[in-house]
C-alpha cells in the first residue's frame, strides 16, 4: 500500500462557503458553521496500480452540517466520462479513501466523515484552472457551475496575492489563495457567492502530500 499503488500529479481548484483563508486550514471552525465545498482536479500523470490516470478529471461536492470532523456529511462524486471501466474504479477508489493510509490524505479524511455517498456521476467535466493566476473554470453538466479568481484589495482594487504553507498538510504543501463562485444542482444543492477559493499543484499518493524538492 502507499505510494506505489497510486500516484495524481495535476491541479486542483477547491471553493467553500467560508470566509477568505478558510478556518480548516488552520484547524478553527468554519465560519458559517456548516461546510459546502465543491472542487476539481486534472490529472497531468497519475496511476492507480497499472491502471494509467493521465489526463482524466474529477470533482465532487460536499456538505457537512457543522465542522468536517463532526461528520454527518454528504458527497456526490463525478468522473470524467472519457475514462474507461478500470479508470473509474481506480479514480473512485482514490476518491474513497481507499489504498491510503489512515489520515495520509484529505480523500481519506473527508470518506471518513461522510453519512451518505451519492452514486458516482459520469459525464463531461469542463475545467481549466490555473494556479499561479488564481483562476479556475468548472462546469459539469448543468449540474455544477463554479469559477474561481483572485482576492482584490478593496481600497485599490489590485489583486492581493496570499498563500497557505503547510508543510505537514494532508491535501498540498503549498496553496494559493482566491475566491469563487458556485451554482451546485443534483444530489446535492447550494450557492456560493465571493467565498473562500484555493488553487493548488497537486502531487499525493496513498501515503500522502509528496513533497516536491
């Protein structure tokens, strides 16, 4: 198990309901008291066994009613439609927390702390996301709608530029810090408006972050 089952190496585009700067990163409570998040990611290379991920996307969306670590929540997963039978048995096993050491990744801490997992989506995921900009585009189907963009300085309007550094972090090292936008339908609905957004180079595997030198 670990790191030799699998492996993403990609960008991730995450928004929720708090504040900018999210409370979790920081192990506080959520601003609003309850979670709402959606989020996707684009595989550049990735693998799960011999079971090629390469250029394959995926989100979900989620909903806790308090603090994550209550639990009590609800997912919905989407896999990219282009992705084969055994691709989407390994992206789902990823996404589940499977194949991970306990606590290595942020796949298996949220599973642990879901009630009900809504059946798994298939279709065309449309995302373009790019870090160093603090931009993203996320649209799925009719069912999700979301984009991301920088923070402005309210006084000046110039795009302020802060960044999360977690060097013990079970989603990423480093992450750059944004707001957005979402219209989420389906299983699970909600609106989000000019709320917390990060934008992230993702490299992790079953035994967690892999720190980039």
């Amino acid at each position: 198990m670990g790191e030799a089952i699998w492996t993403i190496k990609g960008r991730e585009f995450a928004h929720c309901n708090c504040a900018y700067g999210c409370p979790c990163q920081f192990n506080a409570l959520p601003t609003r008291g309850n979670c709402l998040a959606v989020m996707g990611v684009e595989i550049e290379k990735g693998h799960h066994g011999d079971t090629n991920l390469d250029g394959l996307r995926f989100a979900g969306v989620f909903a806790w009613p308090a603090a994550i670590h209550l639990g009590h929540g609800e997912a919905v997963v989407i896999i990219d439609e282009r992705s084969s039978p055994a691709q989407r048995q390994a992206l789902l096993r990823i996404v589940s927390g499977q194949d991970t050491e306990p606590g290595a990744t942020f796949f298996q801490v949220f599973s642990s702390t879901l009630e009900k997992v809504h059946d798994p989506i298939f279709t065309k995921i449309d995302f373009e996301v790019n870090v160093e900009a603090r931009k993203a585009r996320l649209a799925i189907n009719g069912m999700v709608t979301a984009r991301g963009q920088p923070i402005l300085n309210p006084v000046t309007g110039n795009e302020h530029r802060a960044r999360f550094d977690l060097p013990n972090g079970f989603e990423y090292s480093i992450a750059e810090a944004g707001r957005g936008w979402a219209t989420i339908s389906g299983p699970i609905q909600f609106d989000l408006a000019d709320s917390h957004a990060h934008f992230v180079n993702l490299h992790i595997g079953g035994t967690g972050v892999i720190r980039d030198r």
